[in-house]
C-alpha cells in the first residue's frame, strides 16, 4: 500500500541540529510494505529518495531536498534463544537506545557500550556506530534491506556488509539499499566489555560490575561530553561527533607527534594503523570548547561536536566546519572526514 505523501514539509525540525530547508515530498513509513509502493512512486515522478532516521545524523541543505524523504516509523523487536546467543530482529524504525535498555534488562552483552546513541536501529549497520570499545557489527548477524532497483526484499549476512570504520556497503552505496530490519547476536548472561580506558576508569571500583553498570556508566560520560540528548543543555543542537577520528599508519602518527612536540593520544588498531583522537587535534589546532562563529560553534563540552545555537543556518554550519578542517590540515597535515550524512549538499572535498 501506498503511504500517504505529502508535499513541501520542514526537515529542520526533525533533525538534531535543527537546519535545512524542506522535503518537496515526505511519507512516515509505519509499515514495511509500504517503502516499495513508495519508491515506486517517487521513481514514476523522477524524484530521488532519501531515507530518515531519528536525524542524529544529519545535515540537510538550506535550500531542502527536492525529492521524497522517507521517514522510518516501523516497530517490533521480536526476541529468541539460539544456543549461547541471545537474538533480537528490530525494524527499523525501533529508537536505538530503547533496544540497548531492553537488552541489558534481558542480561544479553555486546550493545551495552552503545547505550545513549540517538537515531533509529535502522541507521546502526549503515553507520557501523560504535562506542567505548564497541562496534554493531561485531554483533550483527544480518541486514534485511528492500533492493531499490528490483524493490525485492532480502538478507545481507554480517560477511557481507563491508564494515569498516563507521563505514559500510550500505553507507558505501546509499542509493541501492533500504534497512528494514537488522537481527543481533548477544551473549546469553554474558559480561559487559569495559576495554575502553575512559569507561575502565569510571568503573574502576568496581570489582564486576554489571551490564546495567556499564551502560549507566556510559550515559553519564556521554551527558557530561552532551552526547545524549537533553532539551536542557545548550550544546543540544549537534549531529554528534562531526568528524570520524583518522587512521593513519605509525609513521604519520610518529609525524604528528613531532609537529606537537611531544606524545599524542594514539589507539593501535591491529592492521598495524593508528587511530588518533580528532577532537585532541582540533583543540591543539587551536580551537577550543566553546569555540563560536556566530550562531554556530563548537561544544563546550566536546571538541568534536559542532553546535547550532540558535537562528543559523546550514551554510554557517558548513564554513564553521571547513574552518576546523583547514586549521587541523594546517597544523598537522590531517585532513579531517565528515562522519553525518549530507542531504542535498556535498561536502566539500
């Protein structure tokens, strides 16, 4: 069935940094079945398609989107027992935190480090979110997805799904896939991962602490960084992390280190790379916390968060970015990649 389209409505609303323009068409998707009547339609109109989540994640031109925005209201979180795994099919449209709750309340382990995240689940193998030592794919089993030339329906297995650093194939290729629904596998009464150093130290005093610990634990470092969202905190308006930390190889970081004159924070990955800690490399570029230009700026609580405060536009969040990335290139010849996804706009390259 077709979902009821409408024309010419507001995006800045229904995204977290609250910027953009409009959709020439928009349909809330409250049932599956409904996303390949829908693409159908916008393909006999000669319109693109674009797919919303929560808006986390999101930066939509000032001029809007010319095309149909597909907003993913689906439902269901169906719940199994497959021998030391404990799994769980979302749609879509589930809210990803309300997920990570239910799963540290069944004592299943391997989200727990994910806790406070915003968007729907749908987004989550798109972005391969992680977090404090955790990644979604090291959980995820399959992605069901609606290929948009065949509008057929099918089951990409983990192995599939390219996961690299907030990356994936369907991040790689936007336009040749819809998320219906992704299915997890947890550890059955399994314990919580506590590898990240900034989580090991909060819960130090704690000889075994619980899923539950270490999801409350990783909730209040995200609100203190303002990571989870809170009508009350002034830095409310931010797409998250606005640029993924670099990998470099350890000659680069040996490089980088040299032009700080001194030791940087540095995380090896086990290809042999470096990763380094962007929002470190945007303060000793020299902008710090609190950073503004006009209505935009940065966190005063998290360098790597870009904050609309008010009355801005999409266009002044742009020139805020390309400022950090020229002053981080500058000082340390890294040139630092957008994590959000752009609507309407490309990044400049």
């Amino acid at each position: 069935m077709l979902p009821v389209i409408v024309e010419n409505v507001p995006l800045a609303p229904l995204t977290t940094l609250g910027l953009g323009g409009t959709a020439r068409f928009f349909a809330d998707i409250a049932d599956a079945a409904e996303v390949a009547p829908a693409l159908a339609w916008a393909r006999d109109m000669n319109r693109p398609v674009f797919i919303l989540g929560g808006g986390s994640n999101l930066v939509v031109a000032d001029e809007g989107f010319a095309g149909l925005v597909l907003r993913m209201r689906t439902r269901g979180r169906r719940w199994s027992e497959d021998g030391a795994e404990t799994r769980v099919q979302v749609e879509a449209g589930e809210a990803w935190d309300d997920v990570v709750a239910e799963a540290v309340a069944r004592n299943a382990a391997g989200i727990e480090c994910l806790s406070g995240i915003p968007g729907g689940a749908g987004a989550a193998p798109v972005q391969n979110i992680g977090a404090y030592g955790q990644e979604i794919a090291s959980v995820l089993r399959r992605v069901r997805v609606l290929e948009r030339e065949s509008l057929e329906a099918r089951d990409i297995e983990a192995g599939a799904c390219g996961f690299g650093y907030r990356d994936s194939l369907c991040k790689r290729e936007p336009d040749r896939f819809v998320v219906l629904s992704v299915t997890l596998g947890l550890a059955k009464n399994g314990p919580p991962s506590v590898r990240y150093l900034e989580l090991a130290s909060v819960l130090a005093a704690q000889a075994r602490p619980s899923l539950a610990d270490v999801r409350e634990a990783v909730l209040a470092l995200r609100r203190k960084k303002s990571m989870v969202l809170d009508e009350a905190d002034p830095n409310r308006r931010s797409a998250g992390s606005f640029f993924t930390n670099p990998v470099v190889t350890a000659a680069a970081a040996d490089d980088i280190a040299t032009r700080a004159g001194g030791e940087i924070p540095r995380f090896p990955l086990p290809d042999g790379r470096v990763k380094l800690a962007a929002g470190w490399l945007i303060e000793h570029a020299g902008l710090a916390k609190g950073f503004r230009l006009g209505p935009v700026g940065i966190s005063s609580r998290h360098a790597l968060a870009l904050v609309h405060h008010g009355g801005g536009t999409t266009k002044d969040l742009l020139r805020l970015a390309l400022h950090v990335r020229t002053s981080v290139f500058e000082r340390f010849g890294i040139s630092l990649v957008p994590e959000p996804v752009f609507l309407g706009l490309t990044w400049p390259v």
